[in-house]
C-alpha cells in the first residue's frame, strides 16, 4: 500500500508540473542556452564537493540539474534515502561482492572451463581472420564506431556516457572490435576480455530494448498531453541514433553473441560479470547522478519503496536473461569430433 500511494503521489504531482509551450517542445533537444548554462556549471562547480561530509548529499539546488529535472516529482529528487532501500542496496551489493569472490576462487578460469572438453591446450578458438564471421565483426565494428562518433558530435557529447543506454552500445562496440582483433592476434587478455563481455552486452542490450520500447517508451508517450509533445517526442525518439540506441541494438547483439563469435556454454563467471556490470551502473546512479539532481531513470530514485521493488526486478531480469541466453547458446555450441556429449 505504501508503494500505492507513493506512486499515486508522484502521478498527481507529474500531472501538475507545467508543460512546455508547442515553440519549446518544437526547438532542439540541446539548446545554445542549455549549453552555454551546462558550461558555466562545469566552470562553477567545485568537483571535491563529493568528498565533503560537511556538504549536503544533493549537491544542487532542488536536487535537479541545471532546473532540467523539475518535472521529476519532489518525492524522487529530495531529501533523505528510505532507510529500506540503504539496507536493500547494501544486501545486494554484499551478495554480489560473496558469489563472485565465491566463483572467482572455486570455478576454473572462463576460457578453460568453456573449452576443456574442446581443446587440449584450453585456448578459445576464434573464427579465422577473413572469415564471414571475421567480416562481419569488421563490419560492426565500423558501424558501431560510426554511431558513436554521431553521439559524440552531433548528439549529446561525451555526457550521454552517463546512460544506461549508451554504455550498453558501447559493450556493443567493444564486442565487434575484440572479436576482430583477436582474430588476428588471439592473445589469451585479449580473448578472455572478449569473453568476460559476452554476457553483459547481451542482457544489458535485452534490458533497454526491452524496457525502452515495451514500458518507458509507451509510458512517456501516454504522458503527452497535446499533439505538439506527441509529435516531438515521435521525432526525437525516432531519429537516427535513438532509433540504433533502443531498437537495433538487440539485432547487433544478438548476431553478435551468437554468430558472430563461436557458442560456448556459459558459466557462473559469466553471471558474475553481468552483475558487476550492472552493479557498476548502479554505484554511478545512486553516488553520483543522484547528487547531481540528475534523474534518468526516476523508479530507481533510493527514497522511496518503490526502488525496492525496481532493483529487485532489474537483477531477476538479469538472472532470467542469464538462463535465456544460455539456453540459446546451447543450440549453437559445434561439438568437436570425438568429443563426449
């Protein structure tokens, strides 16, 4: 009921913060203003701030970044964490911290338990150099490459790293480019890096595909009150690189994940991986773009109940993610001649 309430509360308060006129939601995304404010903030602002104890957790005024959050209710921007929602954190940072200490010192090594009943010497085999494979991830490479340029000079600059979104293409990037280096040079750093990647960009990429276009987004457009909102937010989110962002980014890891390198069974370690992966995210949300008054992501604010119940689903969704792509992993895995099924 409390998790209700706070809910209907928040609601309430989003229906009464003030819309935009049609001249604003028709201008750009980034405005010359909001840049040259976003500039003066950077110039301004004393960085130390964050190992201050003697300053106030919400470093900026009204806990919203240059006044860009005030339609983000107040409950989700200021004052104090819920004192569940410490505890709540604390025991999954510990759990996660346990199980992969637990794996790294009990479990072979990933590439050696992927491949003992592969090889001998227990070296992962990579598709050839010049293969369609090897192509392909050359292929992916650039293109992902390109998105990435297109974000850094004419999308949101190097802030956009700040999104949950954004680090998931980057994974993406990371994957095409190691999978084309290492076949040409299959160091075993290179190859277990490569490796270590896997799992997470494939469940960070089902994760905003999947909320992206299956709940935030339909949640957002349903919020437009008058046809100007509606058509700009059908243009923004629509356009080139959002389009890449939310909605090619699950085709790009999947052929990726599953063809693009060789299948192979994965392990402890790999969930281990996506845990930290997501987990990182996390420390970077709650520690630091909650003290910014940045809030992207508003259900995990930490003072209210309801980021309980939306932590909690997103590292369900990690695990259920975790045993979807092994299964589908276990349809493509080549047994060698001679091996033992």
């Amino acid at each position: 009921m409390t998790m209700q309430r706070e809910a209907e509360a928040a609601t309430a308060a989003a229906k009464e913060t003030p819309t935009p006129s049609e001249k604003e939601v028709q201008s750009p995304a980034i405005s010359a203003k909001i840049r040259e404010k976003l500039k003066l903030f950077l110039n301004e602002f004393d960085f130390t701030s964050f190992w201050d104890v003697t300053k106030p957790w919400v470093l900026v005024p009204h806990g919203s970044f240059l006044n860009a959050f005030d339609w983000v209710p107040p409950v989700f921007r200021e004052g104090h964490w819920n004192l569940l929602v410490c505890l709540h954190f604390a025991f999954t940072v510990y759990s996660v911290g346990l199980m992969c200490v637990y794996y790294v010192f009990t479990k072979p090594a990933l590439i050696m338990e992927a491949n003992s009943n592969n090889n001998a010497d227990n070296n992962f085999e990579y598709y050839d150099a010049y293969s369609s494979q090897w192509w392909y991830n050359l292929a992916g490479f650039a293109w992902t490459s390109f998105v990435i340029a297109s974000i850094l000079f004419r999308g949101g600059g190097p802030g956009s790293w700040l999104t949950f979104t954004v680090q998931t293409w980057t994974l993406l990037w990371l994957r095409h480019g190691l999978s084309t280096l290492v076949s040409l040079w299959p160091s075993y750093y290179v190859v277990t890096l490569n490796e270590y990647l896997r799992l997470p960009m494939l469940v960070q990429s089902s994760l905003t595909f999947f909320a992206w276009n299956l709940i935030l987004a339909p949640i957002i457009y349903s919020r437009m009150e008058t046809p100007a909102q509606q058509q700009m937010f059908r243009n923004v989110f629509t356009n080139f690189r959002l389009t890449q962002l939310h909605l090619f980014v699950i085709v790009f890891a999947t052929i990726q994940g599953v063809y693009g390198t060789p299948a192979r069974q994965l392990s402890s370690i790999d969930f281990c991986c996506t845990c930290l992966s997501v987990l990182q995210y996390a420390f970077l949300y709650l520690l630091v773009l909650d003290r910014l008054g940045i809030h992207l992501y508003l259900i995990y604010s930490p003072r209210t109940n309801l980021a309980i119940l939306s932590w909690s689903l997103t590292y369900a969704a990690v695990y259920g993610l975790f045993v979807f792509w092994r299964k589908i992993l276990n349809l493509y895995i080549v047994e060698e001649p001679g091996s033992v099924s």
